[in-house]
C-alpha cells in the first residue's frame, strides 16, 4: 500500500494525516453476529476480520500496515492444549493496544443508510433483523464517546496454513457491537491508518481508524423498495420511467448548456457527458420535489467514471466548488484518475445558487462525515 498523499481527516477538532489504508475488506456472512445471518448459511460465525495475506515477500503490506510481523504464531494455553484469547495477550500477540476506534456518528450513518435493508431484507435472512433495528439503534445512540477505542491482537490460523491469511479479533465490547450491527455481504470495512498533524510527542503510535459502509446500491437512500409503511404515510406515489422520461431530456440539456464541460476531463462532447444530478432524482421525488428532480442547477455535466464517483458520493464539493475526496479508496486508485485527494482543488462546477444541493449531496450521499473533511 502507498501513502495516502497526505490527505488530512478532521476528529474531534484535531487535524490528522492518513498514513495508509486498507480498503474494500468485505465483510463476509462467516464474521457476522448470527442474529444478521443470511438464511442461506449455517454456523454462528467467527469473531475474526480476514485483513489480507501477511505472507508477501516483496511487499510486506499487512505487517508494514499494522506494525507487526509475527502473524500466524501460535500461542496456546498449555493446560487447555489450544489457543486462547488470553494465552494471546500472555505471549504479547496484541499489535495494537488501545489504538484502534470505531466512530460513532460513523455507526449512526451505516444505521441510516442501512435502515431500509433492516426491513425490507432483501437479502433473506434467518431472522428479522428488523425487530432488531430499534435496540441496535439505541445501543449505538447509548455509545460512552463519540470514538470508541479498544484493541486488536493476532487471530491468524498458524503458520502451517499456506494462504497465510491475516485476521484480527478483539475482546472488547465494541467488536460484538459492530459484529452484531452489519449486514452480510453488502457492507465493507476500511481501516485509515492516521497520526495528528502536529504529535504531541515525537514518537507518538498512529491510530487505525475503523470505518464501516454499506454497498451504495443497498442504502436507503437510492433502495429499489422502499417500506410499505413509508409508502403508505409519508412518500407520494413513485414515478414511472414513462413520467421521468418526459422531463429527462429537457433536464439533460439544460444542464449541459449551463455546464458544457467536464470540470476533470475538460470534455465537450456531449455523447461523452452524462447529467449526473446532486441531489438524487429518487430523493427528490420521495419528497414529492418533482421540480428538484428535473432542475438543471440541480445537475452537474461529468464524465462517465467522474459521474460514477460523483453519484456514489466517493466526492462531493464545498459551495465554491472545492473538491473533497473521501477515504473508501486508496491512494493508488486516487492517482490512477488523476486526483490528489490532499487538494481541495476549486473545480468549475458553477456552484452558485446550488448550495441546497450541495449540502444535501455532501450529508447524504457522500461516503464519509463531511465535517471530518471541512
């Protein structure tokens, strides 16, 4: 993994740089709390987070990530014969003590976005997760602190294993709180490595900042169902696709006349340019905002991978138009499309008189808490 070009995140008022990441770690139906299980599978589930292999010998990315390089050694307890979770802490398997945090408002938001999967279930699973969506809710709400701190230690399988996978567990509460929060499949982990901008001391350890976030298809904001009880009291009757076509051509050519081209490619070929809307065209009509939804301020003119990015709020952009990147991909990816996420560049978006949409865009669809950024 490379640096993260020093992008900078906001926690608690104080400044930090991100060393590093680990990104798009699917969490898996084999690691959830058996409460969210998918009725497909069977087993309760580990309480071990596969991270990666930490056997690479050109790039040691696991070990250099985490500060650690004894992955897979055994440590038994010598009267039970096997592993334990205290034998592992005797024999000093803990690699980070006390530096790892969970973010609270970060727990709300998978909440949030994750509420109407809680009901509908899509997916199919072995119990209602709904019923349970209340006390979780609550249990997160009841948090101590904004960030919740606790420590990680080596849960690999042993050396004998030749995949080498790399897992962590943790004893404390708030790794059987978020085990019991997720939803299999759809919901993914990122770890940021960070370290404030200015140490208190010169040796000061980075923390690793866990971040959870459900697949953008799934949250409830652009979810293909939404709850009959939402139906029924609060959201007008949807649109059909006959209805919004009316009105989508209109709307794609007002927007490309008032925006021509692509503020990161700097295209003008319409064929090339897709009318990608700020506020989601199914928010607005949720809301009954059907001359939202077909407003030309309420669109920008991008590109196809720069709409995709856009749509899926791994960016957003201040009311003068300053770009902000989130941290759900790596600085690998960030330079192979030709942005520096550390660069709050002023791109030409027109924002004026688009400043709704805009908050809208950076508190709802955009992947990340926008006051971390700003």
């Amino acid at each position: 993994m490379e640096s993260a070009q020093s992008q900078k995140i906001k926690i608690s008022g104080i400044e930090y740089k991100i060393l590093d990441s680990i990104q798009d770690l699917r969490v898996e139906d084999s690691f959830i709390h058996r409460s969210n299980k998918l009725a497909q599978f069977e087993g309760n589930g580990e309480a071990k987070k596969y991270v990666g292999s930490y056997r690479d010998e050109k790039i040691q990315v696991i070990s250099n990530f985490f500060d650690y390089s004894n992955w897979g050694v055994e440590y038994k307890d010598q009267e039970k014969n096997k592993k334990t979770m205290a034998a592992a802490r005797i024999a000093g398997a803990v690699m980070q003590d006390e530096t790892c945090f969970f973010s609270k408002a970060n727990l709300l938001q998978y909440l949030e976005d994750a509420k109407v999967e809680y009901f509908t279930k899509e997916q199919g699973y072995h119990q209602d997760i709904g019923a349970q969506y209340a006390a979780r809710l609550e249990e997160i709400q009841n948090l101590p602190s904004d960030y919740i701190y606790f420590s990680v230690y080596d849960a690999s399988d042993g050396l004998s294993q030749t995949q080498s996978r790399a897992y962590i567990r943790s004893d404390d509460l708030i790794w059987n709180v978020w085990r019991k929060l997720i939803l299999p499949k759809i919901s993914y982990l990122s770890i940021l490595k960070i370290a404030p901008n200015e140490p208190a001391t010169p040796n000061e350890r980075p923390l690793f900042y866990f971040r959870v976030v459900l697949d953008y298809q799934y949250r409830s904001l652009v979810h293909p169902s939404l709850l009959k009880e939402y139906e029924a009291e609060s959201v007008p009757e949807r649109p059909t696709k006959k209805s919004y076509r009316a009105g989508a051509d209109k709307y794609r050519r007002a927007v490309i006349d008032h925006m021509p081209q692509c503020p990161f490619t700097l295209i003008t070929e319409e064929r090339l340019l897709i009318a990608s809307h700020i506020k989601p065209y199914i928010a607005c009509m949720n809301e009954g905002r059907e001359d939202q939804a077909l407003h030309h301020l309420n669109g920008l003119s991008l590109s196809p991978t720069y709409d995709r990015l856009f749509d899926q709020g791994f960016i957003t952009f201040t009311d003068e138009g300053d770009l902000i990147c989130g941290t759900q991909l790596n600085a690998i990816t960030w330079s192979r499309l030709n942005i520096n996420p550390a660069s709050k560049k002023r791109m030409r978006i027109f924002p004026e008189e688009r400043g709704e949409y805009l908050e809208y865009h950076r508190r709802h669809v955009f992947q990340g808490n926008i006051d971390e950024f700003i």
